[in-house]
C-alpha cells in the first residue's frame, strides 16, 4: 500500500452487484450468465462472436464434456460480486481506491419501462458497495439510455446525489444512435453541469465479418477484444469530434478506456483528413474554426493507462500535450484474470503489465508516474471531496432508501457557458442550486440564454443540427434547467 | 533535392497506367471512373461509402448541378496517370526516388479468366513508366489475385523478372479470404524465396454501418479514410500473426502502410489478449514458443511514415525497436491534394506534415532522420542494384516485349530455410536458380526438403492446418520450386 501522500487509485475495474447478475442469469440471448455441466463457475457471454459457440453447446445438450477452456465467455468468479475479493485483489496490488463501474453492456439490453427503475437499484447496490468499503471504493454510475427521456434526466438528479458517485460509465450506443447523435446533447449538457465526468467503455467492437473466416474457431477472444474494443472507442469519439459535439458541451470531460482506443496514434491522421476534406473546409468565407483533435484531446479527454505497453503508454501522454496530467491508470478487473494454472489471489500480469509501463514511461518513484497512479484521479475525480458538487450541502444525502427521493431532485443546473479553448482552470462550472423537486416535477423557468444562442449558431453552421435534439429541448421545454424526480 | 549521400525515397505514392484507367471507365459499379457534367474533372468513386451519393446523382440525372464538392469520390487530375506529373511533384518536395505502386483496389475486381493478363500488362506499364525516368521511379508490383493459382505463381516468375521492380503492393483479401488464409502461404513463400516485400495496403475499410448515420451526409470521407484504413491493415496484419504466417513464411518481409494502421499503438494490447486467452495458452504440455507481436515488428515488419504527426511517428519507431531503422518515407501521392483552392503544382501540407513528423522526432539534418527519409528504403528495398535478384544475370530483361517470355520463368525458388528469430543478417535467403522455363511449363523435380517438414510440422501443432494449403502444394506438386511462365 503507498504512502497517504502517494495514492494509487485504479479507475477503471468493474463490479456486479446481486441483482445485476440475477437479472443476467434470467435472460435466454446475450448479455447473459449461463451456467454448464462441464465447469465449476457459470460463464458470462457477451460477445456477438461467442453467440455461435453457445448456441452449439445448448443445441448438443453435452455441456459436460466441454472443457471450460471451449466454453463461450468467461467465468464469473467471486471477483466479478465480491467486495471482499474486490479489496484482496486492490490490497495484493497496493491500489488504495478503486472507481468501481458496471462492466459492459449495462443497461443497454434493458426494456425502456424498467431501465429507469433497474438504473436506481444498480446505483443504490454500488452506493451500499462503496460505503461497506468506506474510503477505498467510488464508482461511475450507470444511466437509463433506453429509459424515456424524462426517465434519463432523472436519473442524473439521483446519481448526482450519491454521495460516492463520481461520473458515469457509458458505452458507445448513447440512445441508440451513436454519441454523434444530437438528441444525446442535453443529456451531455446535464452531465457536463453536474460535473459528472464521462468514462467511455466499448462493448460492441466491430462487426464479427471482419475477423474473418478462422477467427471464431481459432484466435479465442484475441481480435474482438484486443482489436474491436479500441477501434469501438476511437470510432465513438471521432464521431462525436466531427459532429462538433465538444465544442457544444465544452464542459464535458471524458475519460477514455484503453488509452483512448487508438486515438493518441490515429489523431494526426484523422487530422490530416479533415484538413482534405471538402465537408470541412470552413466554407468559401473564410477560414475554419474548428478545434483542432489534439486541442480535445489536451482540453476535455482523459486517458485510463489500460495500454499494456510503454510505446502505447508514451503516445498516450504524447497525445495528451506531453504532460502526464490526463493518464489515469487502471486495471480492467476482473477481466483479464493469470492464465493458466495462475493463482487468482495473488498478482496479475494484466496488472503489472500496466504498471510496469507507467514506471518505464515515466521512472520509478517520479512525480510523473505517481500522478498517473493516482494522484490525476484525486484530483479529476474529487476523490476526497464529502461532497461531490462542491457545495457542502448534501450530508448523509446517500442514506436515502428506496422510496425516499426528497433530495434526488438536486441539481445543478447552470448549462456550461465556458469556450472549450480557454484554460481547464477558467472553464469549471459555476454552478448553483435549483429549488428541490419534491412530489412533482418542479422545474426552473430559467432558460440558459447562453445555450439557446449556441445552438441556435450551430443549427446555421450546420454541426449539431436537424431534428432530434430541437425536439427534445421543445419537448422538454423549460424543464432543461431542472430533472425530475424517478 | 538532397545531395547523392542522404536520398529522400517516396515508397508509399501511387500511379494510374493508362490501361487501368480505361479499365475502370468501363466499369459500371465501384471502383470506377465517370465525368460528371459539373466538374472538369472526372471522378475516380472507390468506397462503398460513396455508392450512396453516386446513385442519387445518376438517377437523378441532373449531374450538371452539382458541384464538385458534392460528388461522390475524388477528382482524376494528372497526378494520377502523368510521369511528368509525378517527376514535378518529386522535385517541389525534395523526393529524389519514387517506388510507385498501384493505388486501392488494384486487381481485386477482374475477372478470374483476365487477371493475369491485366497483371502482365500494369506491371509492363509500370516498367515503362520506370524505364522512361531512369533512377527516379521504381514500382511494386500487382499480383492477379483472382486468377487460378498457377497464374497467380507465374505472375511472381513475371515480375521478378522485371528490372524496375521491387515488390508487391498488397490488399487485405489474399484469395478472397484474407491474408490468414493458408492458401496465401505457397505465394507468401514464393515471394519471400524471391525477395520480393510485400508493400500491405488498405481499401475496405469497415463495413459501412460503423461510421453511424450522420456519416455520409455530414463528415465526408475522413471516417473509412482515417480510421477504416489503418483499422484495416491492423485487422490484417493481427490475423497473420495470430494464424503464425510469419513464423510459417520467416523471410516475409512486410511494408505496412500508414505506419502499421494502428498496430505500434495496440501491439501491448495484442500481447496481453494472447497472453490471457486460453486458444493460445501453449497447451498443457508447456511453455507457449510463440514470437511476440513486438518480436515480428522487430523482424519482419518494416513501416512506411506516412502517420501525419510526431506523436504516431514515435510511437512507431518505438515500436520497431526504438531504432528508426524500420520506418520508411512515403507521401500518399496523389491522394490528399491540397485543399480548397490551393495550388496542386506547390508544396502539398499532406507531404509536408509526414516529413515535419520526421525532423521533429529524429532532429533536422540526423542520421536517424535520413535513414527514415530515404537511406532505409535504398538498402530494405535494393534501389541501386541493377539486378534486384543479386545474381547479376538479367540486364535487358525489362525490354522484353508482349510473348517474349524466354527469361520470365527464371525464378529464385529455395523456400525459406531460417528461423524467424535468427537475426536479420543471417537469414538471407540462399537463393539459387532454377533452369529456364520455355515452351512449357518446365520445373524442377527438387521438393524442398525443409519446407515439408515445417509444413507437415505446422500440421501436427495445428496452426497453418487444414485443406487449402495443402491442397494447393499437393495440386503444385513439385512445381512448387519453379513457376510456369504465364
């Protein structure tokens, strides 16, 4: 364990809590838990690519006979529920905090009816995870993306109430169409208020035809995941550049998974394109305005250290203006557990791995590589504020139970009014307080006139345009300002 | 220009034979060339992205109307097809030689039935194109992928051959299977045998729905151009990996475009995948013997420096082993023009940023920098030996004319006998010669000896296993050592 003045702090490690796992062991298509003769733990598949292999096994109806090493997915140990195991497995690595998230795909699967609903249990099961381990365990919470609209703001007035929750987890899907879709702005917006960083996670990789014939058979998991989660990440983010959706939401920070996919390596290329890109050429007016990749990259992106290399880890910081300050080392756990006949208790490859490349890319004991272990995510996460938003209001707010939302109305509210190119000290958000929302959805009649005019510019420019998210702020209306109550 | 001791080498520029152009203006789907009634230029239409748009405007038949920002693919201007062209490109940036190839989709489309004879008469057109700027341009060369095996055998006895080239320009899809496919490896052998690199570039991309709906209409072509490319070529070069081709074929030597796609940034990643997965776990019996994905970089792999910025630039070179000696100069020429209204005849930014990267990383006027801008391509690439094979027996060669195919079938044919892991210098092929194929298809009765046991070896270990190969040496018999002149 390192010294108090030295945190190490793993953001990016997944969890289960029970009634995550039952609501996968009930389910017949993927995500699901499913439990076979042949092995000692149930296997959790998840991937498209396993999907073929499963339906084999069931339609044999001879699951004894399968090795587990041909068994689809992995098997889902104590590591994957345990709180216990989750604080061995930190104190065998000497991490002092983790930021626990549901792992991948979350909710996505979920009916829009429950999602909200299923969203505030998973939330309050990782509130009660992080207070039984007081001190040593934060989390990203999970949003309804399938819930109504409504429902998905909602839920952010109550994450944002709990008292150790630091962000949110999201995969690439957003509403279903992708995080370049204008209707997810003001749910970024909502987030970007609240100061509730983003970490984005892929699950969906690519489509399964581009591993090719052989894969399924004969490369395991190596290409989805080494390959299709990377390029998902990087694939999401561009998107959501070439929409312009960082500069409409300039307070939105984002912490990427595995080092940004491959983003770092890619962003001189994605660079280069767009310079040669008539869609982008800024017009015949004139000269084009657009934040270059690398000025998002070094103003609103943090980069997990999940990269398994020092050549990966160098261009990380690279990308990142050359200064440590947006790595953010992590773990992956309970993914990635010692091959083989490996021991489970002690330490991990896929953990040393990372950590052996912070100390190469940075030197042993620097201030540097101790930044990157811990001491960004201290300060990016708060991690020793009582009170997440800064206020100082809102003790014992987490105490809530079911049923008792008097405070989960509680929001900030105050759109981002910041440009994305001043400093990262000027751009934090001064926020205030909206009037509690207590039986009904009471909202405030403020309509941040600041937004209003930025996205009316940016309907003229042709960026953040069209339907959807006009129609949602209509639909919405002043309620904007405000979320109501699950 | 540089002065005659530090060469500046463009290994990554493209050209258009007369032949191929009218090839592709008689096609009706993509790839091909069609005027449009609104722009001087006609239009080359490549990516499945572009279909879309193509369709809209032959339907509507009102293609006078739209400008040429609009219409789908990109504009066929001299730097496509013009000797004098290129030569005046060379000279505005310094560019002392040029190892032009044939840019994406090459011969993928023809037909099974042509492919050889269209083959045949790009890689004469290339010759020419050489011949006519004497110790300016070399060229890799295009196999008739499609056609039947023997063709495709013959077509290496074919360029071989032939006093400009010095390699082949290789796609993602081998024999429609991609590069992983065990059918690839007699050619893969072949051309190792004959010392003849393969240059790997992409053209598929990603199947389109990755890039989310708003893609077409709103971000050009910077998302299949700046992500579906290099994830391309590392979905590619991952599966050879993965199938052990390069331990299969140990004198493969590889040039990646676009700085190895993405692969310096997710080699770790690569690494930890395998190392964590049970296909690839070396069995019960042992001690896993498979190289590293670092190990083949370092061996095989040779990347070009077309990555846009100093951060990939590094990245790469890190990933090569920390030595620049694996990186090699290339412009993309004549992609990425300069943009809006700038001048095509000056200094092209897609040029000038890659050659930024270099001075950058390495330092203005290195030794390090001249090696990357040029000095390792002349030695990786032979570009002043006059006779490429080394035996010092084929002047004229080049000048033969259409059915003078006395000297096509001299072909190196010693398939590669050294290890992977034996160090650079020392696994040279030994190359020797075989008689003269004329009238018929004469070959030698010699089986290597050493490739039937690495062959019957892979077998028994079940990694390049199963019926393609097989079948194809079986069918080959001992024409294995020669190749039948087309």
């Amino acid at each position: 364990m390192s010294s108090s003045k030295s945190k190490v702090v793993d953001v990016h490690t997944h969890m289960y809590p029970p009634a995550y796992v039952e609501l996968l062991e009930s389910r017949k298509t993927i995500p699901l838990i499913r439990r076979f003769a042949g092995a000692d733990d149930p296997r959790y598949v998840i991937l498209p690519a396993e999907v073929e292999a499963l339906e084999k096994i069931i339609a044999s109806g001879d699951d004894a006979s399968s090795s587990a090493a041909h068994l689809p997915g992995r098997p889902v140990t104590s590591h994957f529920s345990s709180i216990e195991q989750k604080l061995h497995f930190m104190d065998t690595h000497g991490i002092d905090i983790s930021v626990i998230s549901l792992a991948n795909p979350w909710l996505d699967f979920v009916a829009s009816a429950d999602a909200g609903e299923t969203a505030k249990t998973v939330s309050q099961d990782f509130s009660r995870m992080c207070e039984a381990a007081e001190g040593r365990l934060y989390f990203f919470a999970t949003l309804p993306l399938t819930a109504p609209p409504e429902t998905l703001l909602a839920s952010i007035g109550h994450i944002r109430s709990l008292r150790y929750c630091r962000g949110v987890i999201l995969g690439t899907t957003g509403l279903g169409n992708g995080l370049d879709d204008p209707a997810l702005v003001p749910i970024l917006h909502a987030l970007a208020a609240n100061r509730l960083p983003i970490f984005l996670h892929p699950h969906y990789g690519l489509p399964s035809e581009v591993w090719g014939p052989r894969a399924t058979e004969e490369y395991g998991h190596v290409l989805p995941l080494a390959l299709g989660f990377p390029m998902e990440t990087t694939i999401a983010v561009a998107r959501m550049y070439l929409a312009g959706v960082f500069d409409a939401v300039p307070d939105l920070r984002m912490l990427l998974a595995h080092s940004g996919g491959t983003l770092p390596f890619l962003a001189g290329r994605i660079e280069s394109c767009v310079a040669h890109d008539a869609h982008f050429d800024g017009g015949s007016s004139g000269t084009p305005t657009r934040r270059t990749i690398w000025q998002v990259l070094r103003e609103q992106i943090y980069l997990d250290a999940v990269i398994y290399s020092e050549v990966g880890l160098r261009a990380a910081i690279d990308a990142s203006g050359g200064t440590p300050d947006r790595l953010l080392f992590g773990t992956d756990h309970p993914f990635f557990p010692p091959p083989r006949d490996g021991d489970a208790q002690g330490l991990w490859e896929s953990v040393t791995w990372n950590a052996a490349a912070v100390k190469g890319a940075l030197g042993e004991g620097s201030a540097a590589a101790a930044k990157v272990m811990g001491g960004n995510a201290v300060e990016v996460l708060r991690l020793y504020e009582e009170d997440r938003s800064g206020a100082g209001e809102e003790d014992g707010v987490v105490e809530e139970e079911e049923g008792d939302s008097d405070r989960e109305g509680e929001v900030e509210t105050v759109v981002a009014t910041t440009k994305g190119d001043k400093k990262e000290e000027e751009s934090k958000v001064e926020a205030k307080k909206v009037e509690e929302a207590k039986e009904e959805q009471k909202v405030t009649e403020e309509k941040p006139e600041k937004e209003e005019e930025e996205g009316k510019k940016g309907r003229e420019e042709g960026r953040i345009e069209g339907g959807p998210v006009w129609s949602v702020l209509d639909m919405l209306g002043t309620q904007l300002g405000g979320f109501p109550s699950i």
